[in-house]
C-alpha cells in the first residue's frame, strides 16, 4: 500500500506535543462506508418522511425531526441517536469498525489533546479518562494528562448536545465566547491543529478558525486537514486560510504516523501487544498450577506476581500511548529497589522484584522467551530448570 507523505514539520510538532488532533464524524460511525446499511441521517430521514428535495444535511434533518415527530422537542431525537450509536456497542465487529482510529490515536501519546464534534464516548474509553464537556469541567484541566474535549456534547449528558439547526444557531450566538470555545481558541492559537474525519465545513469551527486568523494574520498556527481525494480547488483555497490538506484517508495516514515512531523506536508496535497478550495467559496460567509446598514454589509465585505486575502494566500502558523511554524509567527505579533488597536478604521481596526487573527487561530487549520461574537464589530460570530442581529437593 502506499505510504502517506507526512509533512516533516507536522512530525516535529507532534513530537513536541505541540499538535491538537480535532476528531470529526467520519473518524467514527459515521465513515464515508458505513457500517450498518444506513447511516443516522438516513435513518432520520426515513422516519420523518423528510423531503427527497431538501439537502440531505444532519442538522436540517435533525430539526425536521424533531418537528414533526416530537412537536418540537428534542427527546424522541436523542433516543434515536442513543439507539444508532448502541448498535456500535452492542457488537463487537461494530464497534471495532467505529474504535480503529480511535485505537490508533490512544497509542501515540504525543497526541494528548484531543477536540471532538462527536457525541459517542469511543474515544475517552479508549483513553480511560473523563472528557471534557462543560465549562465547568475545565476546572479538572491538567497539562501533564491527556484531554478529550467534547465540543458539541456527549450522549451522556444529553443536554450538552448540539444537534439541529436551532443548537448551531445557539451555539453561533451564545457559546462563541464560552470558556470551551474560549479554550478552542487559545489552543489554536498555540498549536498546530490536525483534522482528521472533519470536512472543516462546520460552522462554528469556521467562526473560530476566521476569528483567530483576523487577529494573527500570518502569525497563526498552520493546520493540517486528512482528507481523502481533495479537489485541487479545495486544496487551494484552504492553503489561503492556513490549513494544509494532506491526501489521504484518516486510517492510513495515522497507521503511517505510529509505524514511523515504532521504526524510530519510541513506541511499540501491535506484533509486541500480541506477543504481550500470550505470556501475560501464560504467566497466569503457571501462577495457579505450580503450588507453594516447597520454597522454590513459593518464591517462584512471588516471582510471577512480580511478572504478572509488570507485564498488565506494559500492555495498559501502551495502549494508551506511554512510550518506550516510560518503561525504562520503569526499569531502572526496580532495579534501584532490588539492589536495595538485596542488601537486606528479603528473598520473598526479592522475587516480586526480579520479576519486575524481568518483565521489564523481557521488552525492551525484545528477548523471545519469558523466564516464568525462579530459583531458590530468586535468579529467572526456564520450566525445565525448575521441575530438575524440585526433583533434587524430593
């Protein structure tokens, strides 16, 4: 397949961690393939019986809806949205179709901000944290963590959502100048932004964009749109507004990105997540089976706690972005404990440490096997080894 051109200088940023991803529509559910036979907006539509000469526009169809369904009110909308997007949690193969960017985007952590137009909660589960969504929850904003800002509401809080025409509205003449939106602007004002998924069609992010390029002019911070099979015009035109499009869909520009910093060495890849996966079963699996009637036993239990420790906290980890260099850390502050340890002749702490230090090296030396036991002077040993040994002692 061919590779995406990554602009160099976009890599910089994302390094530095200076790059704000803005996540829209066609990221998750709502892809240009769907899923499901219907999209929502042709769902809506239907039951409606919306007008076949009316542009098919989310928005429009929304309050139509709402219109004639709900004599104005929002809350059959809601439900039918809520409805759509529990199919993509109900099923796994859908709910993997609408989760793979988001999947990607959790293992680079130099991505630590994230903007959203979506309602559905894929990508602050995918991340494990609690997502930016009112105004007052910026109170809770932490530099040093990873953020999901909802800037048209969440499901979960179906108040928030900005769905039909009259919430654009609204939100054109109300929430401009809210702190969320205030928020928006301070971070494209000091960061460069990355869409992905977003046809950079939707109004209040027009508004936005125009107000901050008003005011620095060609200061401003260069953004960059994924956008599949852009016409030349389009390209064009949005180069004038400070937005670089780069051809390609949102998938295979983002697998590019992180396979580029697996190449570099900073993260590791989904093979090594795999691999995890088994010896993490297998570790377990020995942990329960081996018994502690001897002290070889016990210690080699004491081990595999050790491993088992470690081994949950790599696969968590890099799934939600932590680099290489994190576990290295990792490593050196473990072995500073055990030679600590050791000092003190603690062979049941001993063990858990080793099987830290083991775990830990294990990765990133990319060694092939995992040494699952341990001996009575707590060094790794393999399975064989350990059977010869309890059979000396018996």
């Amino acid at each position: 397949m061919k590779q995406t051109a990554i602009p160099e200088a976009l890599i910089k940023d994302i390094q530095n961690e200076e790059c704000v991803v803005f996540l829209g529509a066609g990221v998750s559910t709502e892809s240009h393939k769907p899923y499901f036979e219907k999209k929502l907006v042709n769902i809506l539509a239907e039951k409606c019986s919306y007008p076949s000469t009316s542009p098919l526009i989310l928005p429009k169809v929304a309050r139509y809806f709402c219109d004639v369904e709900d004599g104005g009110f929002k809350g059959r909308l809601i439900r039918e949205i809520r409805n759509y997007l529990d199919l993509f949690m109900e099923y796994g193969e859908a709910h993997n179709f609408a989760t793979m960017i988001h999947d990607i985007i959790a293992k680079i952590g130099f991505l630590k901000i994230i903007v959203t137009t979506n309602w559905d909660v894929f990508m602050e589960r995918e991340l494990n944290i609690l997502p930016i969504v009112r105004d007052t929850d910026l109170v809770y904003w932490n530099d040093n963590k990873r953020q999901v800002i909802k800037l048209h509401g969440c499901i979960s809080q179906p108040d928030t959502m900005i769905v039909t025409e009259d919430d654009y509205d609204n939100f054109v003449k109300n929430r401009l100048d809210s702190p969320i939106s205030n928020k928006i602007k301070d971070l494209m004002t000091t960061k460069t932004f990355l869409f992905l998924g977003y046809s950079l069609k939707d109004e209040s992010f027009q508004i936005i964009q125009e107000r901050i390029l008003s005011k620095m002019g060609k200061f401003s911070r260069v953004s960059y749109a994924v956008l599949p099979d852009p016409a030349k015009k389009y390209i064009k035109s949005w180069r004038k507004k400070g937005v670089i499009i780069i051809p390609s869909n949102a998938l295979a520009f983002l697998r590019e990105l992180h396979d580029l910093f697996i190449r570099n060495g900073i993260y590791f890849s989904d093979d090594f997540l795999s691999r995890l996966s088994y010896w993490i079963d297998r570790c377990h699996e020995v942990h329960f089976s081996i018994g502690q009637e001897d002290e070889i036993g016990f210690l080699s239990m004491m081990y595999q706690d050790g491993l088992q420790h470690s081994l949950q906290d790599l696969y968590y980890g890099i799934r939600v972005g932590k680099p290489k260099s994190y576990y290295k850390e990792q490593l050196d502050s473990f072995r500073n404990k055990l030679k600590d340890e050791t000092k003190k002749g603690d062979t049941v702490e001993i063990s858990y440490l080793r099987g830290r230090v083991e775990a830990l090296k294990w990765a990133l030396e990319a060694k092939k096997e995992l040494k699952l036991y341990c001996s009575i002077g707590c060094e790794p040993i393999n399975e064989k080894e350990f059977m010869n040994f309890r059979k000396c002692k018996r």
